[in-house]
C-alpha cells in the first residue's frame, strides 16, 4: 500500500501547496451551529476554515492520501506553536483535553469518517486515526490536486464560442436568421460559430434552456445574449458545469452512463466520427469504471472535473520530448547574439549557408546570358546590317543567343536518369538536384522573356526597317537577300520566318497548358474545351517541343545574315542536351519492357486509395524516398505517373499507395476492381470495416520505370530526421520508416549474434564491445526520426496501421517518434472535442489502443503547432543536423522553410529543408 501524507494549512485566509503535506490550523471549540446536512469532501475544507476564523487555540491536523485505496486517514492533531509563553501557560492536560475535543468535534460534524480498519490504523487507533469511504477520499484528492496543478492550464479547454466568432457576430447573424424576433433552436449553432455542429448546438442550447427552467424552441435577442454571457464565461468551473449538464438531463447533479454515452455520441457526431459514434456505448463504460470504480451508477461533477485536468497524467508517450523544454530555453538563449551587428551576421551566415547552392548556379546562369547577349549584340553592331536596322537588330540576336542556351539547359533538369546517378555522387554537395524541377520552370520564364524580345524586335522594329529602307540603305545588305528587297510576305513566309511563327505557337500551347491552374484541373472550360485541362493534356502538349526542337535547328540553318556553316551555332548549343535526353527517353521504354511487374495483392482503402503489392524485378534496386513511374497500357499505352514507393529496399516485394483523384487513377481503380484478374481485392463499406476478399484469373498488365531520384532519399545524410507528410504525402516517408526499422532489427539480430559467439569464446569478454569497427561505423547513421503525419480523415489512419504498430513494437529506444494529426477534429480545447479526447487518452492509458487509428500511436486534434515543434527537437537535439523533409500541397512548405531557417540562427541545432510536392 502506497500513502502519501497530506498537510494543509488554513490560516489567516492563505493556503500553501507546496507538498503532498497539508496542515489544518483548527480552534479546539466546536462550532455546533456548523451545518450538518453538507456531507462529502466538500464539507471539510469548509469546517476547517470556518474553525480558523475563531480566535481560540490552534491545533493541526495531519491527513494521509491512500493512493491505492483512494482514502484519507487522520494522522494526528498538535499544537501550532504560536508563541513561547503560551506554550508555557498550557499544560498537558490542557492541550490533551484541546485535542481530544477537536477530535470529537471532527467525529461530530463528520458522520462519514469512519474508524480505519487496515493495520496500521488499528495499531493507532489509540492517536486517533480516521478513514474516509474511498469516493470521498477521492474526492478530497482531487480538490487538493486541481489546486496544486492550477486550473488555469485548463481555462483553455472547454470552448464553446470560436476564437473567429464575437457578441457582435451573434447579433448580426440573429438579426438575419431570426423570424418575428425570435431565433429558433435549430439555427442557434449558426449564430454562436458552430453552423456545422448542429447537432451538439441543439444539445448546448437545451442545456441552457434547462436553467431557465423553460421548455422553449425560440428564444428572443436578450435571451441570446444571456445565453452567450454564460457559454462565453472565463471561468473554468462555469463552463465544466455548462458541459456537465448538457448529460445531466433530470439535473439531480448526477451523470449515469447513458448520459456520458449520449455526450459521447454528441462530440463524434460534430466531429464526425462515425466509428466512434458507433462504439460510444463502449467507451462510456470505460469512463465509468475509470469514474465511478464502487459501482454506484453514476458520477459527479469532481469526478468528470478530475479526469479533464488529469488527462496528462495518461498521456505518456510524449513525455521525452516535452521533458526537453527547460534545455530548449538554454539552447535559445545560449545561441543568440545579443549585438544587433551579430546577429544580422548570423543571419547572413544561415541565409548564405541554406542558399550557396542555388546562389552560385543561379549566377553562373545569368553571368551566361549576360556573356552571349553581349558578345551577340556587339558582333552584330560592327555589321552592316545595323545601318539599316539599327539597335534593334542586335537587341534581337543577342536575345537569340540566350534562348539557345536556355533550350538547350531546359533538357537537363527533366534527365531523371541522370540526376539521379548524380545524386549519389559527390555532386549533391553543391548542386542543389532538389530545385531541379524549380530551375526547369525558371530556364521556361527566361525563355519566355527571350522569344517576347526576340520576335517583338524582329516583328516591331527590325522588319518595318528593313521593308521601309531607301535603295542606299538596302545597298551594303542587298548581297544578304540576293539583291532583292524583302517584303512583309517574304519575311514571314520564308523558312525562318515560318518556322519561328510555328514555335512561338506551339511553346504558347506548350506554356500555358503547363500552368499549375491548367495542370491541376482549377479551371473551368465549357465542353469539349474542358479537355484542355489536366494532366493529360499538360502531359500530350510537352510532347510538341519535340517539333520546337526540330523547327529550332531549321531555324537556326536560315539566317540571312549568316552563311558559314560553323557560325551557325544553333546545333551546337541543343545537340548535346537533345541526344542526352533521346538517350534518357530511349532507355526509360527499353527498361520499361523489361521491368514488367505483376500484382500481387491490391487493397481498396478508406480514402479512394488503393494500395499495391507488386513483384520486384529481378535486379531492381532502390533506396527508401524514390519513386518510380508506372504505365497500365489497358488505360494507355503513353501514360506514365510517378508514385513513391513505400515498401522498404529489404522488402521482398514493391508496394505504392494510389489517391485515385485523376483519370488515370480512377480506370486503374476501376481495372482492378472489376477486372478478371489474381489479386487479392479488400472491398470496404463506408464504415470500412466489412472486407469481402476474392481471387481471380487474369491481371492487368502494369510497366515499370525507375527509380528515380528524390529529396528524401538523402535521409541517411543527417544526425536527426523530421518527416512532414500531408495526407498520402506520407507515402515517402514510411518506406524510410521501413528502412530504419529493418537496420535497428539487423542490428539487433547481429547484436544478440555477437553477444551470443563473444559468451562462447570467451566469458570474460562478455563486457566489451560485440560491433566490430565497420560496424559501429553504421550504428552511426541516422536513426533518430519524428514522424508527423496530418490528415483530414479519419479513415487515413488504416493506409499504413501495419507499419505503424510494427514500429512502435520494434522501438524500444525510442529512436521513432510517430505523431498523427487528425485536422477534421476540432483542436483538444474546444467544447466539442473535449471527451473525445478525455475518452482518447483514457483508452490509450488502459488498454495502449489509439481509439482513432487504432494503432499504438495516439492522435492529436487539429494542426500541430510546428513552432513548438521545432523548438523541442532542437532542444532535444543540440549541435545536431536535421533534415527536414515534407512532401505534400504547397502551402504549408513555407510555413517548414521559415522555422528551419529561423531556429537554426537562434540554436545550436541546424535544420535543412527540403520539399517534394505531390
């Protein structure tokens, strides 16, 4: 049996809490007009208060809390020493007639204090020891515990107006909902924020209803405003009793378990949670026997009260990485320069180091466009050309020159075979292969620029001048046309003319389908130009810069003030980059043809995503964070999508997870499922629960291609890993999980292999080291990792369970930190989430079951708060590399991009962002 004991000090109207040891300061007169009728631990602190205001001699009483048994025992009453003379006049006698009359005063007012009867209280019962029944030594405990935790922690729970939604948004919203001056019940979730949780709206506004002891279904504007003046309240207590009795329906104070079943199913249904909702019944069990464990049937308002403020104490997975808090403000304020010179240098040092790579890229590019503009421009201005077309014409042709080198760089970036040799290599550490696909959109704007100044100044200015001039102007260049003067028809139906009019419109077509509107289907066309939206189109227009290419050597052959071959020297700049990517192309269908894969397993999953279990091609190699490229050719025999891979390199088999959001994604889905083909199909109602499995003959036929490069797979690179995924943006991510998990398992197995040969050969050497030096040297690598993964349904959660549990079973160093967020949950302060999550960490505590994800990792509610996330890792892991990867909708990017820049200038701790966007 555990005890703690318990000292409180009433005197003077001041408390102290800073033990487990309360000391009561009574009167030995009893106050026999104290009331009788109070019962329970309430009455307590009352009576002992109530004995301080009288002036007579002060005694203290010392209780002891049972925490295995949930009672409370009194120890012993002494003397307070107020002054030495007093002691001096009192007497034995004195004081032990003092004592023994507080006791019986105590025994009086208290019918439930009851005569111990476990051993250690018999044996003193002669000092007179007390017991309280175990519900109301709890709930004694708890009042003693909210004051030493403080409830202002929890003011910021139970919300339930929104931080958007003010008094004056009410009356707006009243005076255009209401009818006749009166708002009726259905529409009061409108006016106090809460439009999309009608359902517990109602059940807030019959509570308040309740108190008014009125049976209404309209109320007026000064009824609204009562009503908000009481759900607005600051205080805590005041919104604990609005919550409490929206269950306590016959208002005797008391909640049954088809009370706390019917707030449960309340708070799923405004969450919209319908596993939940289903299971209330089971979870409001649980609450019940956490609350009411002598089976009395019901609980009371300290008992819900108790459970909200210590829903922490269950919560104790995340406990080593909040621990880290005290050293984060070290890490901050040990870092930060407090000279302003200093610090801006520091910030330039970051913002130099985070950006070197681009920098020294991005100048060498523009110091070359530079060089050819200006070694074009003045070549043509010692022409006799320019006499008759003036500043135009070099203008013109030095813009020429830079669109070579611009078509002929834009090829590298989409080299996928290439680029990702090249990451291997020592060429990662200063060439940012991240922003490939951000420098191939950059070369396209130049390139834009360029043809607008290029054909701008021929079509404005140099043709105008040329047509125009006199027959002593023409004359220096008369041998450049032959001697004939050119016309506008001439000009633009000639090959250079038709050949540059051709590419314009064919980049324009290119161009403008490629726009991330475009490409991403958000704009609207009437039939049939709705075609021209989505990836298809975006993927079939590229394929038209293949005749740019074809029409730019064309071009370049035509000039008409060039007629040496050598100095024509458009081949020259797109022949190499053009033959590398026919080579890339080429390749990628040979390998195509080989890598044939087929379907092992496919799952339908909660979402519309399908996952995939695909053979692995004999010889295909991959490292976690690719991602390779898959062709159906029952859809089309042209289309190629990329899909990150999310089985592990060890795995014996490749595995994808699908969103089918697109065409393509959904005739894969639609193949799959009502195909004729031996795969194993998981068909899932909406309750996703119901699995229906079958086996077929025939497959679809799937080609693979890959695998490609991709920021994530440089994870090995960095001390400390934090992993961001949106939605299937995780997909990435849980094959680096896979890949970790399987090195601490070989490492282990290899470990307890050691261990087991070092024992046999020599006992003494048990002791020493089992890795040999090479392999330390990989224990080394990165394996500490924190895993966040958000998403907007619930049903997300059953993509990666497997992978999830195996984690956490495998884990025992804690090296993986998983945290999922569900943001369709209202955040854990507000009103309407507040017993999901009592009931979250409740179930988690008892039975280590995620009651949403159904893994061992708990779910959060709403957004993370990626400041403090970010503030606990760098504490956490001081002078320590991070990488941070993210893969998901842009938005968020910049939000990451921001904190890894800002705490790396304010911490020991450097984060290194990459992105990868879905």
């Amino acid at each position: 049996m555990t005890t703690s004991p318990t000292t409180s000090s009433f005197g003077s109207a001041r408390s102290s809490f800073g033990s487990k040891r309360s000391n009561f300061s009574l009167s030995d007169h009893d106050r026999q007009h104290h009331r009788q009728d109070l019962v329970g631990g309430a009455m307590l602190p009352i009576f002992l208060n109530d004995l301080n205001h009288n002036n007579q001699d002060l005694v203290e009483i010392t209780l002891e809390l049972n925490n295995d048994d949930d009672d409370i025992v009194v120890c012993s009453v002494a003397p307070v020493a107020s002054g030495t003379s007093e002691e001096e006049e009192t007497g034995p006698g004195m004081l032990g007639r003092s004592l023994s009359a507080t006791s019986r005063s105590l025994r009086r007012t208290f019918g439930w204090l009851i005569r111990s009867t476990s051993s250690r209280t018999a044996a003193s019962s002669n000092s007179g020891e007390l017991t309280l029944p175990p519900r109301e030594a709890r709930r004694l405990k708890a009042k003693l515990q909210r004051t030493r935790s403080g409830a202002q922690r929890a003011l910021n729970g139970l919300r339930f107006i929104s931080k958007t939604t003010g008094p004056s948004d009410a009356e707006e919203l009243f005076e255009s909902l209401a009818v006749d001056g009166l708002l009726a019940r259905a529409d009061f979730g409108r006016c106090i924020g809460m439009a999309d949780s009608e359902e517990f709206a109602v059940g807030i506004f019959d509570t308040l209803a309740r108190r008014r002891r009125q049976n209404i279904a309209k109320i007026s504007k000064e009824e609204l405003r009562d009503f908000w003046s009481q759900i607005s309240d600051q205080s805590f207590d005041a919104r604990l009793q609005i919550f409490f009795d929206m269950a306590d329906s016959n208002e005797d104070g008391r909640i049954t378990r088809e009370g706390v079943q019917e707030l449960i199913m309340l708070s799923a249904s405004a969450n919209k949670l319908s596993k939940l909702k289903e299971q209330a019944e089971d979870y409001a069990s649980l609450i019940m026997e956490e609350l009411d464990p002598e089976n009395f049937g019901y609980i009371e308002l300290w008992q819900l009260e108790a459970l909200l403020l210590q829903r922490d104490v269950y919560i104790d997975y995340s406990r080593p990485l909040s621990a880290a808090s005290v050293a984060w403000s070290q890490n901050l304020s040990s870092f930060r320069p407090k000279n302003l010179l200093r610090r801006l240098n520091r910030s330039l040092n970051c913002l130099m180091l985070d950006n070197w790579q681009r920098g020294w890229i991005l100048l060498l590019w523009i110091v070359a466009m530079a060089s050819l503009f200006a070694w074009k421009f003045f070549q043509y201005r010692n022409k006799p050309a320019f006499e008759v077309i003036r500043y135009c014409l070099p203008v013109a042709k030095g813009a020429a020159e830079t669109l070579k080198l611009n078509m002929a760089l834009i090829l590298l970036p989409v080299c996928r075979n290439t680029l990702t040799w090249l990451r291997s290599t020592r060429a990662r550490s200063f060439i940012p292969f991240d922003d490939s696909i951000n420098f191939h959109k950059t070369i396209a704007f130049a390139i834009a620029i360029g043809i607008i100044v290029h054909a701008g100044n021929h079509v404005a200015c140099d043709f105008p001048r040329l047509v125009n001039s006199s027959p002593e102007e023409f004359a220096p260049i008369s041998a450049d046309f032959h001697g004939k003067r050119p016309t506008y028809e001439f000009l633009f139906t000639g090959p250079e003319g038709l050949t540059g009019i051709l590419m314009v419109i064919f980049i324009a077509i290119s161009f403008t389908l490629a726009a991330s509107h475009f490409r991403r289907n958000m704009v609207r066309l009437p039939a049939p130009f709705n075609k021209l939206t989505g990836f298809n189109a975006f993927w079939y227009s590229h394929h038209l810069l293949g005749l740019v290419y074809v029409l730019l050597l064309i071009h370049g052959s035509c000039l008409y003030f060039v007629h040496k071959w050598y100095q024509k020297t458009t081949w020259m700049y797109i022949s190499v980059p053009f033959l590398l990517y026919v080579v890339e192309r080429s390749i990628r269908t040979c390998r195509s043809k080989h890598y044939a894969v087929k379907i092992l397993k496919a799952s339908n999953l909660p979402g519309n995503v399908i996952s995939l279990i695909m053979s692995k091609p004999p010889g295909f190699k991959y490292r976690s964070g690719q991602y390779i490229f898959l062709q159906c050719p029952a859809i089309s025999p042209f289309e190629w999508h990329p899909f990150s891979i999310t089985s592990a390199p060890g795995d014996e088999h490749l595995s994808v997870h699908i969103m089918t959001v697109g065409d393509w994604t959904k005739e894969l889905k639609r193949a799959i499922s009502e195909g004729d083909h031996s795969i194993s199909i998981v068909h899932q109602a909406a309750s996703v629960a119901a699995m229906d499995q079958r086996r077929l003959f025939n497959q679809p036929k799937l080609f693979l291609d890959g695998p490609y490069g991709a920021p994530a797979q440089d994870y090995r690179n960095y001390d400390v890993l934090l992993l961001v995924g949106l939605g299937i943006g995780a997909t990435p991510f849980v094959s680096i999980l896979k890949d970790l998990l399987n090195s601490t398992r070989t490492a282990q197995e290899q470990t307890d292999s050691n261990t087991e040969t070092s024992t046999l050969d020599s006992p003494s050497s048990f002791t020493s080291s089992c890795l040999t030096p090479n392999d330390k040297k990989k224990s080394q690598r990165a394996t500490n990792a924190h895993f966040y993964w958000v998403t907007r349904e619930p049903g997300s959660f059953e993509w990666f369970k497997g992978v999830m549990d195996e984690v956490a079973e495998m884990d025992h160093k804690g090296q993986i930190e998983l945290h999922n967020y569900l943001t369709s949950v209202y955040e854990e302060s507000d009103a309407r989430s507040t017993l999901i999550t009592m009931v979250q960490a409740l179930n988690h505590a008892k039975h280590g079951v995620d009651i949403l994800s159904g893994t061992s990792v708990m779910t959060h509610f709403a957004r993370p708060n990626w400041k403090e996330v970010f503030t606990k890792i760098a504490s956490k892991h001081p002078f320590s590399t991070v990488g941070v990867f993210y893969c998901g909708m842009p938005m968020l990017a910049k939000e990451l991009k921001m904190l890894s820049l800002e705490l790396s200038q304010k911490t020991s701790t450097r984060f290194e962002f990459h992105k990868e966007y879905f």
